[in-house]
C-alpha cells in the first residue's frame, strides 16, 4: 500500500511540473530539459532531481564564483553548527527534531569529525590519555613468633567505643619468609593516576632491584610447593604492573584505540535509557531524535575534553576535573529541559536519574573493561 502511494504521489508530482512548464511554454517563456533526469526544468534547480540550472561550466569565473559561494556557505554552516553546539544546549536535536536540517552539520557527521579532531590533537600534542606511576616504598618488617608481617600503617584500625580512650591498632600482613629475608628490603607499591598529561613527563623512578622484586611479585608469597598454582590471571597482573613501571605511558596506546569503539557503543545505549526514561512521550519522541540527542552530548563531552587538554597546561589537574564535572553536567541539564520542554523540577530529576544509571551500568564498566582490554590486549591476541 505505501509503495502504491509513493508512486501516486511521484506520478502526480511529475504530472504537475509537465503542466507548470507547458503553461510557461504557453506565455512564451523558454523552458528546456534538467541535464541530469531530462525532467522539464521550470526554476534554478530541478525540481525532481534538485540539480541546478547552472552547472558554472561555461566559463572560469562561473566555477570559482560556484567554489567561493559553497566555501562560504559551508564555513557558515560550520559557525552556526559550532555557535549552536557550544552555547544553546539542545539546539542541535531540537532543530533535527523540528525537520530544520539545513542550517547545521548532521549529528553522526559532527560527531566523526569531532572524534577525529580530538585524537588528532592527542597525537600532535603528545598527550596521553592515562599515565599510571608506580612508586615504591620500603616497608616495615616485625616477626612475630619466627613469622614476619608487614607493618601497614595505612589500614590502621580504631578499637574501642569511647573516643577519649580509643586505641589505634596497625595491621600485621603475613608475608613468607623468603620475601621478608630478600636481598634490598621489602618493599610495597602503590600508583597515582595523571590524565591528560604530556607523554613523557612522568618515568620510572624505580631501582633495578625494586624492579626484579615487583617482576617476582606473583611468586613471592607463595609457598615452593604452591608456586605451580599461581594462576594466569596473577601473572599477567604483575606482568602489566612491570610494564607500567617501565614506562607510565605504557596503557596509552591502547586505550587510545578502544574508546572510540567503546564510546560508540555506549550513543545507542544511552538513546535507548532516554526513550525508557520518556516512554510517556513516544509518540511526540521517536528513537531517532533520542540517537541524535545522544549524538549531539557526546560530542559536546569530546570538545570539553580538548577544551580540559589545554586548561590542563595552566591550571592544576583537580580544578580541570571539577570544571569538566561540572560544565557537562550543566549543559546536558540544559539540553534536556531545551529538547524536551519539560519543567525544571521534572528535568532535573530525570538528568539525576538518567546520569546515575548511565555512569553506574554503561560508563563504568565500559571504562573498566577498556583497562582491562589495554591491559591484556597483548596476551590475549
């Protein structure tokens, strides 16, 4: 049925351009054939086909005259895509929603070329988006009854209900004896994480030694008769944490190859969380307004990451971190009351609610597996 109504619908609107250019011809007017579908051609461009009257092939100042018209146009289209990406939250769908395609670059395209820009700039600017810095640090060794431990003041204990008598007891952790009567001491390690940071800043500050004793860390607490249980698991850990000693960067290089993959999987997901969280509304918002939504914030999230790279270079980590939080959390409460013109109490919970389920049940866990994908990406390949 709707094939016989497109071509009901095709043949009258052929019939009718047949009518329009015999009643022109009628009148004298000139009327001649569109060069692309032979259609009779009544206006600047065909109205079957939309090729133009002028194809600027005539002569040289007609074809820079048509290049200079669509550079224009395009820069155009560019600045009001960025202008409304930046600083009118929820105009991009909105516009898509309201069938005004026109005037802005389309959603998948924005994000491409957006995603593009940002890893280009990653590896011109020699930015690496994680770097991991392992630090050692001798430990305290007390035998107990012939067994050693190590003293760990870091999981101190209070014991006790009153805080004028409170006692503050440090754990004894067991070790085996052949770690505790190494040559150089024993030593526990511990990391800090840099984002965005210039490659290279950060190297290992760690002895040899320390380093042969991280390389038998899977083996060190483990008896001579246990050491064939050791799991695979166990070695490729501490085989990743040598790597990263070595060289902090050591994770970046994958992690720049499978975000882009992950976060593109998480665009539909999201869509679908927002068509749940407004099912009430489905029949005024279909799945793809949701997508292009989805789009839309996830491109803005890329831009406020190069926007983050180059705050990063005059201001401390932690104050970047907490104005990223907190502009992408504002523009995408914004996006939503735009978009989808509810009221802001209502709009501030759905945001809540929507941001807390994506993060805990999609972003999360997509993260954590692209550290775990980085990370034994070579083993398991």
């Amino acid at each position: 049925m709707t094939g016989d109504v497109e071509a009901i619908l095709e043949t009258g609107a052929a019939a009718a351009i047949e009518a329009a250019a015999s009643a022109l011809a009628a009148r004298g007017a000139k009327t001649r054939q569109c060069v692309n579908c032979e259609s009779p051609l009544i206006g600047p461009y065909c109205a079957v086909c939309g090729q133009a009257a002028v194809t600027g092939r005539r002569s040289v100042m007609g074809l820079l005259y048509a290049f200079v018209k669509d550079v224009v146009n395009f820069d155009n289209r560019i600045l009001r895509t960025a202008r409304a990406l930046l600083f009118q939250p929820g105009e991009l769908p909105a516009a898509f929603r309201r069938g005004q395609t026109q005037p802005y670059v389309p959603a998948i395209r924005l994000y491409l070329f957006v995603t593009l820009v940002f890893f280009v700039l990653l590896s011109v600017a020699h930015i690496g988006l994680l770097q991991l810095e392992v630090v050692a640090k001798p430990a305290k060794v007390e035998w107990v009854n012939g067994k050693p431990f190590i003293v760990n003041p870091a999981y101190q204990v209070s014991i006790g209900e009153d805080a004028d008598v409170k006692k503050v007891e440090t754990p004894l952790l067991p070790i085996t004896k052949e770690r505790a009567l190494r040559p150089g001491g024993v030593y526990e390690y511990s990391g800090s994480a840099h984002f965005f940071e210039p490659i290279g800043r950060y190297h290992s500050t760690l002895s040899a030694a320390v380093r042969k004793q991280l390389q038998d860390a899977p083996f060190i607490d483990v008896d001579d008769k246990d050491r064939k249980e050791v799991s695979w698991f166990q070695t490729r850990v501490h085989g990743i944490l040598e790597r990263i000693a070595a060289d902090p960067a050591a994770l970046n290089g994958p992690l720049t190859d499978w975000i882009p993959r992950a976060l593109f999987l998480l665009l539909p997901l999201y869509a679908l969380l927002l068509a749940l969280f407004y099912i009430r509304r489905r029949k005024d918002y279909f799945l793809v307004d949701h997508l292009v939504f989805s789009f839309s914030i996830h491109t803005f999230v890329f831009v406020a990451v190069m926007v983050a790279i180059g705050l990063t270079q005059i201001l401390s980590g932690d104050i970047v971190a907490w104005l990223f939080f907190a502009v992408v959390s504002l523009y995408i409460f914004l996006a939503m009351k735009r978009f989808y013109a509810q009221g802001w109490f209502k709009t501030a919970l759905k945001f809540l609610a929507i941001s807390a389920v994506y993060c805990v049940f999609f972003l999360l866990p997509a993260l954590l597996g692209v550290l775990a994908l980085s990370a034994f990406g070579d083993s398991l390949g």
